[in-house]
C-alpha cells in the first residue's frame, strides 16, 4: 500500500519561505516521476513541479525561479523549497506521481501566505 505524506506548510508572511516534504512508503518512489500539486481556495488542483529520478525539473510558470523541487531516494523523500511567497501561492499542496495516481493523494499541507 503506497502512502505518501505531505508536511511543513504554515503561515508566512508575503516574501517569506517554507519548505515543505513528501514521505512516500512502498517502491514505487525511486522509480517514478513525481511532483508537487496544489489547489487553492475555489480553484482546480494544479501541477507545480515535478521531478525525475535522474534529476530533470520542470515548474509551473506561475512558480519558475521561486520553488525549487528536491528528492532524497535513498529516503524516498521530496521537497518543495519554497521562496518569495505570494499571496496566490495560499493553496493545499500535495505531491503524487507523475502523471498522478487518484489513490494516492493524501491530506496535503496548508500553505497560507498573509501579512
């Protein structure tokens, strides 16, 4: 049974920085693109980064030079460095496969950027 687990979102002030992790259990996460997604108040879920197991990124323009997406697969972990906060980042961000898996969303962690 994969799980994956999303934690390190907050409160942060406009301009500030998170960083948020994603523990993945099971076998599946040294062998597969993953990313990180997010959906914000009254908006679709939306793709913000993924990542290869040999290191290529890709980022959503709307996050291109802020986020930077890392994983560690000797710990099936990855991270979402987040800088220079906006506002239009507030969302719940989740990671998952790429292309995603329904099953394997999970609660996602609440990012609320706010002065």
């Amino acid at each position: 049974q994969v799980q994956l687990v999303e934690s390190g979102g907050g409160l942060v002030q406009p301009g500030g920085s998170l960083r948020l992790s994603c523990a993945a259990s099971g076998s599946i996460f040294s062998i597969n693109e993953m990313g990180w997604y997010r959906q914000g108040p009254g908006k679709e879920r939306d793709l913000v980064a993924t990542m290869t197991i040999h290191g290529r990124t890709k980022y959503s323009d709307s996050v291109k030079g802020r986020f930077t997406i890392s994983r560690d697969n000797a710990k099936n972990m990855m991270y979402l460095q987040m800088n220079t906060l906006k506002p239009d980042d507030t969302a719940v961000y989740y990671c998952n496969l790429w292309p995603p898996i329904g099953r394997y969303w999970g609660q996602g962690t609440q990012v609320t950027v706010s002065s």
